[in-house]
C-alpha cells in the first residue's frame, strides 16, 4: 500500500480540500476497467459521472484527439478554425435543433443557457429589464458557478459563498402544481434535469416531463433541459426527455460529449433562443476549439456506431431486475432508467459510504452521492458478462451485515 498512500499524501498535502474520494489511485484506464498504482483491477461504476460513458480510452477518440494534436489545438474564436462547423453540424443534426454555442465544461453551458433564455425573455417575450425569473428544482445538481449554487437547495454548495445572483425561484422535484404555481409572466425558463443525478438518481412520477413542457408552451416558458448526465444515451434514450417525447426548447450536453478524454459542452436551442446572441455578448477562449470539435466528433460517433442508447437501454433494464431481485436487509429502494441506477441505503444501515469501500475491495468503483444512494453508473460499452459477475460482489456487500 506505500505508493498508494504516499501519492495520495502529496495531493492532501497540495491540493485544496473540496473532494472526498475513495482511498483508491488509479493509472490506467481500458474500456469499463481501471487499474491501481498496486496493480489491482476495478470495473468503473462511476463513469467520471457519466463522462466516459464511451469507455476509457476508446481507440476511435484517443485517435481523434492525437490525430488533431498533431495538426491544430486552439485559435481562440478570434478567427475561424476548421473543425467547428462540422462539430456542431453534427450534434445540432443528431439532436434535432438548428443552433449550438460550444463551451467547455457542463456548468458553463448551463451558464450559456441562462443568459440565453434570460435575453430571450427581455428581447423577445417582453419581460420588463432583470426582472426575469427562471424556476428550478429542489435538489437540482447544474454545476458549481457562484450562480448556479446560488440558486442549490443544498446547504453545503451554498454555504459561505454569497451574495448569490436573484432571479430563480426554486420548487420541489416532480410537483407539477408547484410548477404551475410558480410561473408568472415574469418566468422565462424552466431549467430541469429529466433524473436527478448528483441529487439520488431521483426519477420524476411518469408524464412529469410531458406536462412541464406543456405547461411552458402554454406560458410562453423555455424548457430548460439540463442533459449533462442523463444525457448521450445512458438512460437508454440518446436525450432522457426522449422517455416522454419531450422535445425541450434547450438541451445542455456536456460530459461524454467529450468521450472521456477533453472538456466539450454545448448548449442546443431554436434560432428564436439563440439568435438573441450578438457578437461580444457570450464567450469563451477555449469554446470550440478545433481539439474539442475533433474530439467531440468521434465521442457521438461511437455512440451511434455502437448504439450505446440501445446497449443502456437493454443492459440497464435487466440490470436493475437483478438489483431489485436480491434481498437485503440494508436496501429501501432500487431506482433509474437505463444505465443510471441508485440503490438507496436505509437509514438504519448507515450511510452508502461504507458499501462503496467495500465494493471498492471487491474491485468495484461506485461512489456515494447524497449520503444514502450508492450509484451505478457503468461505462455503456460494458457487457452483460461483466455486469454479472460485478452483481455477485454486489450482492455479497449489500447482504452483509451493516459496517
Ligand atoms: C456534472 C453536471 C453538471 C456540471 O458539469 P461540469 O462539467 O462539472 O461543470 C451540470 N449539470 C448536471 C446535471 C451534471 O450532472
């Protein structure tokens, strides 16, 4: 154990202290497995929170990114380059919408997002100057920006880091008369995850989504769907709106846009939303940059090539029917869709901490999210045979008496 504890030492020692990760230093990575410092082989239940939704290292990405490295990185938006366009030719095609703005990571494109539907809401709709309001939910999860914690239902992401920015008015998850309730003619947007991810993998009453949308088009209200995670397939649908045929008014991509390997996030809407936008008003020095395009390119490739929707879809199902078949006393509840799985820990069993470390001896890599919920959240490339031996692990931690 010397290495492992020496290198996680040094970023103790190092690094500012906002993360808790499993005591676990990992060094390479192939398809759904990783490798310790020690040699030790763990399947990835994680996925980078649904980024490598392609596997590690997938060869037709780790292609694109040396292939562009050798050619062009980055020219800033100053000038043109020549992989943009046909970056986001290709997502605004595969997705359905006329127009994209690339950024860099998820939070910035749910940024990008807001300050769309908020001009939107002033230029187009009529809203009187910053009194527009964009509703969201309770245990929302859209990044870590000074705005977007601002407007958290969670105590920690909030705490000591105001003032905040106004102009959010949040409800509960999965209430749709609370959100009937809360828009007014002031309201320009409806920003929502269609599951919860970082708040539980919490999954809304059927027909949530459908009616949300419905409720907008009625009042005039962009519906805001936050896709950074459910998105790309691993709910088992390319866009977990998809599941309720929702076509939301602006989709934020992020994670496994960028194939596991380079930050690339966009922010998808109709002309009406994004031709508000005028030279000088939205930016980012990196947004677009060739390597992301070329990167990006490949990461939705792979997933139409090796149609990981479909692979999510059928794996997941069966997947969480094992889950909920095995019987434990420590389990309250088997939720999801597709590849996105919670399993909730009672409270009488403690916290899911303690099942991840003892998944994590078993060579399986979950993390905790929201104290009580162990996640489940594989690469899509991974196999059934896989996933059967990672349940008879599971199994064993999740009937073993409580740590
Ligand atoms: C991860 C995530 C974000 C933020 O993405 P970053 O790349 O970490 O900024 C936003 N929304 C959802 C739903 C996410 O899961």
């Amino acid at each position: 154990m010397g290495r492992t504890e020496d290198l996680i030492r040094e970023v103790e020692c190092w690094s500012a202290h906002n993360y808790h990760p499993l005591p676990v230093v990992i060094e390479r990575g192939e398809g759904p497995w990783v490798w310790d410092v020690e040699g030790n082989r763990y399947l990835d239940m994680l996925s980078a929170y649904s980024a490598v939704n392609q596997g590690h290292r997938h060869p037709k990405i780790v292609a694109a990114l040396v292939e562009q490295a050798q050619r062009l990185t980055l020219t800033s938006r100053a000038f043109h380059n020549d992989q943009m366009g046909a970056f986001l030719h290709q997502v605004c095609e595969l997705l359905g919408y006329p127009k994209a703005l690339p950024m860099n990571t998820g939070a910035e494109a749910v940024e990008t997002a807001i300050k769309a539907v908020r001009k939107w809401g002033y230029t187009v709709k009529g809203v009187a100057a910053d009194a527009a309001e964009i509703v969201v939910c309770e245990e929302n999860f859209h990044g870590r920006t000074t705005t977007i914690v601002g407007f958290s239902s969670e105590e920690q992401y909030r705490h000591g880091f105001g003032p905040f920015t106004p102009g959010f008015r949040l409800i509960p998850y999965g209430d749709i008369d609370a959100l009937r309730g809360a828009i007014n003619r002031n309201t320009v947007g409806f920003l929502v995850e269609p599951i919860q991810g970082e708040g539980g993998v919490i999954v809304p009453p059927e027909g949530y989504l459908k009616v949300a949308a419905e409720l907008c088009r009625e009042a005039n209200v962009k519906l805001m769907a936050d896709e950074i995670q459910t998105g790309l397939g691993r709910t088992g649908k390319l866009l977990a709106s998809e599941w309720e045929n929702v076509r939301p008014d602006v989709v934020m991509l992020g994670k496994a846009l960028g194939g596991g390997v380079y930050p690339v996030s966009v922010t998808l809407a109709d002309e009406e939303v994004m031709d508000v936008f005028t030279p000088g008003d939205h930016g980012s020095t990196f947004g677009g940059n060739p390597l992301a395009a070329a990167v990006g390119r490949a990461a939705l490739g792979v997933i139409v090539e090796e149609r990981l929707p479909e692979r999510a879809a059928e794996l997941g199902a069966w997947f969480m029917d094992e889950l909920r078949a095995i019987e434990s006393p420590h389990v309250e509840q088997v939720r999801g869709k597709g590849l996105m799985v919670g399993v909730v820990v009672k409270e009488s069993s403690g916290t899911a901490r303690p099942f991840c470390e003892a998944l994590m001896e078993r060579g399986i890599l979950a993390k905790e999210t929201h104290q009580q919920v162990v996640r489940f959240a594989p690469p899509l490339v991974v196999t059934r045979d896989v996933l059967e031996q990672a349940l008879e692990s599971i199994r064993d931690v999740i009937q073993a008496p409580a740590a």
